[in-house]
C-alpha cells in the first residue's frame, strides 16, 4: 500500500512540474529503476571486464544516477558522481547545440555554405564550395572521417582540402564524418573570435552549470583511465585534438546528468538553450535506416523492440552510408527517439532519449568494448522506462 502511495504521489508530483502529459500509470519506481539498470548494465560490464562506468538517466522527469567499479585499477578508486570520462562523438551533440545556439541568435543560417564562415576555406574547391553547414553537421558532406595520419593542425588539414573530391555528389549522401563536425568547430571559432573550448564554456557549460566538463589533452586529477581491448591503460586519440569539436569532451555523471535534462527540454533549462537543443532535434536529411539531426540519429521509438534493435526483424542499430534526402528541418513525427553514440581508446559513450516522455539516460565506460552491446543494453533500460 505504501509504494503505491507513493507512485501516486509522485505521479502527482509530475503533473505540477508538467511533466505529467507523458508520464504513464506504470512508472517504475526508483528502486525498480535502479533494479533494471543493476540486472541489464551489470552483465555486459562483466562480460567485457569493464572497470568503471556511470549511468544517469531521467525516468519522466525523475533523475537517478549509479555509479559501478573503479576509474582506475591501478589506484583502486571508485567511479562517482565527479568521474570524469572522455565522451567521444557525443561531443558532437555539444557542437550542434552550440551551432544551433548561433542560429537562433541569427548569426548563421544551415544552408549557409560553410565557406562563407572560414577564415581559411579552401580557395577554389567547387566540391567544397557547395557544403553547406546543415551538410555538415548532418554527415552528408562527403568528407572523410579522420584526417590523414601526417596531418598535425588545421592548417594542414584545410590546406588538404583544396584538392578534396567527394565519392557522391555533395549532400545525397550520408557518410559519417568526423572532419565534418571539426570542420563545423572552426566555424563556430572564426566567427565568435573564440577558441572552441571558450565558447563552449561560455554558452554551454556556464549556464547549465556544468563545471566539471572539459577537453581531453590537459592534466586531470579526476580523471578514469581508459583501458584497451586487452586491458592495458590507454592514453586519450590525440588524432581527436585537431578537431576537438568532433570529439575531444570529457565529462562526468553529475554533469552530463544536467546535459540529459537540457536536452530533455526540462524545467529550468534556460530558454535559449531549450530552442536550440530542440533546433538540434528535428530531422535534416533522411536515409534508409532512420533520420539524420544536427548530430543526433533519429528512430522512431514505437518501432524499438525490447531487445534494443529498430524492428527486430531488419535488426537496424545505428545508421550507416547510404543515400540521404534532406528533409530541412521538419518536425519529427510520431516518438522520436534521439541517439548519440561515442567511441575513442579507452572509452565508450552512449546518449538516448525521447523527449516526448521526459525520459532518456547516458551511459559511460572506460573501456573498450562492442559499440553493439552498450547501444542494446541502454536501449533495454530505455524500453522498459517508457513500456
């Protein structure tokens, strides 16, 4: 009698936050919840030798977070709230937000090609010329995803680009890219007069309070060691640091908790972070295996069966290259689901939400296991919150 008590008064909670609309009769409780992550995460941190790893997540609105293992063997500490781990391309849903923060203020526009921002655009590259910066951050530019390994700095890297030609006609093809979103990261520097770290900190981390979250490549105290696949420290893929707004954050539970919410469009985030998270979540280009955001995949959450797959029977995890359609910005239909994953030496990283049920969660990892298995077993956790 009394947990149902307390359901209820939770469920009523939600109304006066208004986060009731979605929320459903059979919501898990918190120790439920925190049973679901423990019986699904668990195993494959197991099974993988996984030292540490953070989970936080919103349960329609309702904030929990678990902590498991150490951020280091060697040191024998535990993960907790203000662990730090590298966070991969899930940086990249930090750039968009920053890119969609400047269209909203007018600053730019997404069909702006890109040259028209870059200090130093390859001169005379008609295939450049027609990248537009939705392009970009959409992976339909046709860039490749790494740079070259002789390539040190952007210089290099944007002197490369004068003899670029893309495989298929620009924008009629999804190819994930991470020089793209590096691409975009100078962008965002050149017309802000700011470094990317700056002006991250400055419109994204300040406001949401995110005081712990930094760029990889400096000295870090509380910081998780990284492990490869055969259990040996790794150090941070310094490939990452030329194009650090592909994929160079690191971040700990505590804040990307806070990260979730915003993103989640919860009370309190500020307004002109709201608009453009929810500039971010609308779907720019279609493929044959789901919707392409400013970062963000896009499925829809009515086809996500409980193993984690998109229709158990095609068995659809991530995108991956095909032909693309752009869609400009549309309002997604039915229950989008949003999803980032992340990868580098040592780390594997994992973003998913419906923001139409006030519920996602993140997952974090220092160590290198299947993308597969981090991607399902969220996704697990995600069904059973909503289901």
């Amino acid at each position: 009698m009394l947990e149902k008590y307390i359901r209820k008064l939770l469920l009523a909670c939600l109304i006066l936050l208004g986060a009731s609309g979605y929320a459903n009769a059979q919501m898990l409780s918190p120790d439920e919840t925190a049973q679901l992550v423990s019986t699904t995460i668990k195993p494959i941190l197991e099974r993988n030798h996984v030292a540490g790893a953070t989970v936080v997540l919103y349960n329609h609105g309702v904030p929990q977070a678990f902590y498991f293992g150490l951020a280091s063997r060697n040191q024998q500490n535990h993960v907790n709230a203000s662990t730090l781990f590298e966070i991969g391309s899930v940086t990249k849903i930090f750039t968009s937000v920053l890119l969609a923060y400047e269209v909203e203020l007018g600053q730019l526009d997404l069909s702006d090609p890109a040259v028209m921002y870059l200090n130093d655009a390859p001169i005379s590259n008609p295939f450049f010329d027609q990248i537009t910066l939705a392009g970009l951050a959409a992976h339909v530019s046709g860039l490749a995803q790494m740079p070259a390994s002789t390539i040190r700095n952007r210089h290099q890297l944007m002197q490369s680009l004068k003899t670029w030609r893309p495989a298929y006609k620009v924008n009629s093809w999804w190819r994930y890219s991470n020089i793209g979103f590096g691409i975009l990261g100078y962008v965002l520097e050149d017309i802000t007069h700011q470094s990317y770290q700056a002006f991250l900190k400055q419109q994204l981390l300040n406001p949401l309070n995110m005081n712990d979250t930094s760029l990889t490549g400096s000295p870090c105290l509380s910081c998780a060691q990284g492990y490869s696949w055969n259990g040996a420290p790794v150090t941070t893929t310094k490939t990452l640091l030329i194009i650090p707004a592909a994929g160079s954050i690191r971040s700990s539970g505590r804040d990307m908790l806070k990260f979730l919410g915003a993103a989640l469009s919860l009370p309190g985030t500020p307004p002109e972070l709201a608009r453009a998270f929810q500039l971010t979540e609308r779907p720019y280009y279609q493929t044959q295996y789901g919707n392409q955001g400013l970062g963000w995949e896009i499925h829809d959450f009515n086809q996500l069966g409980s193993d984690g797959y998109i229709n158990t029977g095609t068995k659809i995890l991530t995108l991956h290259s095909s032909s693309a359609y752009s869609l400009s910005g549309l309002d997604p239909q039915g229950l989008p689901m949003f999803d980032k994953t992340g990868s580098v030496a040592g780390f594997r990283a994992y973003m998913v939400l419906v923001p139409k049920q006030q519920t996602g969660l993140v997952i974090l990892v220092n160590a290198a296991m299947p993308r597969t298995q981090v991607v399902l077993a969220a996704r697990k956790v995600l069904y059973q919150l909503i289901n």
